[in-house]
C-alpha cells in the first residue's frame, strides 16, 4: 500500500511538473508600439525588456517592437492597444492627456518639486487610481513607470524670459499648455512627435518642448540652436499594456512581465538620472546648441494661476492638494 502510494504521489509530481513545463512552453508573440525612435531612452529600456522576456521565458515569450510612429501617433497606438491590436505601449502621460482629461493635471507645469515627487505620485495612490479607470473604461493598465525628466525648451532664438517668446511659433501637447504658452506670448500649436522634426527643420515651428531623453533621442538638437532649461513640467514615461491580454498570460509568464520590466524600468530611471548632464554637454559641444539658464521664476508666476484655473475647470477636485500632499 505504501508503494503504490509512493508511485502516485511520484506520479502526481511528474503531472504537475509537465503541466507547468507546458504552460511555460506555450508561446506568447506580442506586439509593442511607440512614437519614440531608436536612440530615445525608453526605446532602449524597452529594447532591453524585449531581451530580457526572451531570456527569462527560454524564448516562450517574444515581443515585436515597431517605434518611430511607424503606426501612427500616440492616439491611434492608444486606440489600438484598447482594442488589443497592440499589446503594449510607451510614451509620457498622454493615457491622461488622451483619455482620462480629469487627471491631465498630473502632467501640469509646475506642478512637482522635482522628479523623485512625480515619481512618487505617479507610484503612488494616484498612479493605482488611474490605471484603475483606464482598466475598466478602456481595457488598459499601467503596467510601468519611468523617468523622463524636465520638459524644455529648444528654439531658433535664445529665450530667457517669456517675454522671448512673444511670437514664437511653438509645438505643445495638449489644451492646457497651449494657454500656458498663450499667456507667454508665443503661438502654440499640437503636432505628432512623428512628424516634429520636419517641422522644425522646415521652420513649421520655430521651438518645442520635450525631456532631453527625447531631445537627444528625437535628434531636435540638429534644427534647433538653442535649448532653455526652463523645467515647465517634470515628465514620466508611462508604459501601458491592453488589460485583457495581460490577463490571459499564465501566472509564471505574468510574473516574468512584470519582473523584466520592473527590472528595465529601473535601468531607464539610473539611465535618465546619469546621462542627462552628459547629453546636455555633448549637445552643446557636438551640435554647438547654446544651453540656457532661464528666468524659472519669471514662467512659473505666469503659468501656476493658470494651472490652478484649469484644473477647478477640468480636472479631478482635489487632485492638485493630492499631488502636494505627496511632496514630503
């Protein structure tokens, strides 16, 4: 008796060993999408996730990258991955932007004191709260988060003050930083990254603002002279992922999604807090942009009434305490 029990328990283990073996061996083939190139940092975050799925799933797991806008702009790629025809994505907060307006204020100018607050708002209470609304309104979750930096400005003109950009033909992302950029005087304008630099090169636009990660990596330093570290917004890359095919991964390949991202994620924010100061200097001496030092104070007393009146009208009530709160 106590044989033929020892041959079914052996025999059990060897069922649930193959069983797992199985479910490990099931391929996984999907596809990841983005509007940045190759040389912007997340594309290399993601280049290095890619690797790392592959490696750590004995190939079961293989990701396809299409990056460049190659699908289109960020509001086609969102409209795609809600509807599972990509499975993941990266770009700065315009889940918000796009499709949950009442937290757009999470991406205001002025609204963090530096990157680690962002990060911890984004990480955060907040963060859990808008993937939560975007999973059951759009079928799509957080699934990271990342450093971007610092939005600024590049242009064909020095611009110190705001009153430099009187007139100044510039390139923004969305409703509320067109008034912004209105109240500084210049004629702001939305455009797809995908098609920025020939805009700026054919002189469509005569500035933009984005993090030096995107910057550098977009190549806008080549058509643009000078670069003004005005820190108007301290942006985040988010990585997006369609809920519904998350969801169908076996638990050991969930885990090893989340883990190598996680993982890709934390090489992206050392990547972002070690080269900024690098890719600034090699602008500078490469390209010969003439880095400025502007007046922050001057931008940030024009422009924080009217975030604080934007968001009364737009956002979230109480989201802009929330996101003091999580100053300290």
């Amino acid at each position: 008796m106590r044989l033929k029990r020892l041959i079914l328990a052996a025999a059990s283990a060897a069922a649930l060993l193959a069983t797992t073996n199985a479910v490990l061996a099931q391929e996984v083939r999907f596809t990841f999408a983005t509007t940045n190139g190759a040389n912007d940092f997340s594309t290399q975050a993601i280049t290095r996730w890619q690797s790392a799925l592959r490696e750590a799933s004995g190939g079961a797991i293989e990701m396809e990258m299409i990056i460049g806008g190659a699908l289109g702009g960020d509001q086609e790629l969102l409209e795609m991955l809600s509807n599972n025809e990509v499975q993941a994505h990266v770009a700065g907060p315009v889940v918000v932007h796009q499709l949950l307006p009442e937290y757009q204020c999470l991406e205001a100018e002025f609204v963090y004191d530096d990157i680690d607050h962002g990060y911890r708002v984004w990480t955060g209470k907040l963060g859990q709260e808008v993937s939560a609304k975007l999973e059951a309104q759009y079928d799509i979750t957080i699934a990271g988060v990342g450093l971007r930096g610092g939005r600024e400005l590049t242009s064909n003109k020095p611009i110190r003050t705001p009153a430099d950009l009187e007139g100044v033909k510039v390139r923004v992302t969305n409703p509320l930083r067109s008034k912004i950029f209105e109240a500084y005087g210049a004629l702001p304008a939305p455009l797809s990254v995908a098609e920025l630099y020939g805009a700026l090169q054919q002189g469509v636009f005569d500035a933009q603002e984005n993090p030096i990660p995107t910057i550098w990596g977009d190549k806008f330093y080549e058509v643009q002279d000078y670069l003004s570290l005005t820190d108007h917004v301290i942006s985040y890359y988010i990585v997006s992922a369609n809920k519904s095919f998350v969801d169908s991964l076996s638990d050991e390949h969930r885990k090893i999604f989340y883990d190598t991202l996680a993982e890709s994620m934390e090489w992206l924010n050392a990547k972002v807090r070690e080269d900024t100061e690098v890719l600034l200097k090699r602008m500078a001496e490469e390209a010969n942009v003439e880095v400025i030092e502007p007046d922050i104070a001057a931008f940030r007393e024009i422009a924080w009434p009217i975030v604080q009146s934007y968001a009364t009208a737009y956002c979230r009530a109480g989201l802009l305490d929330e996101i003091r709160a999580a100053a300290n």
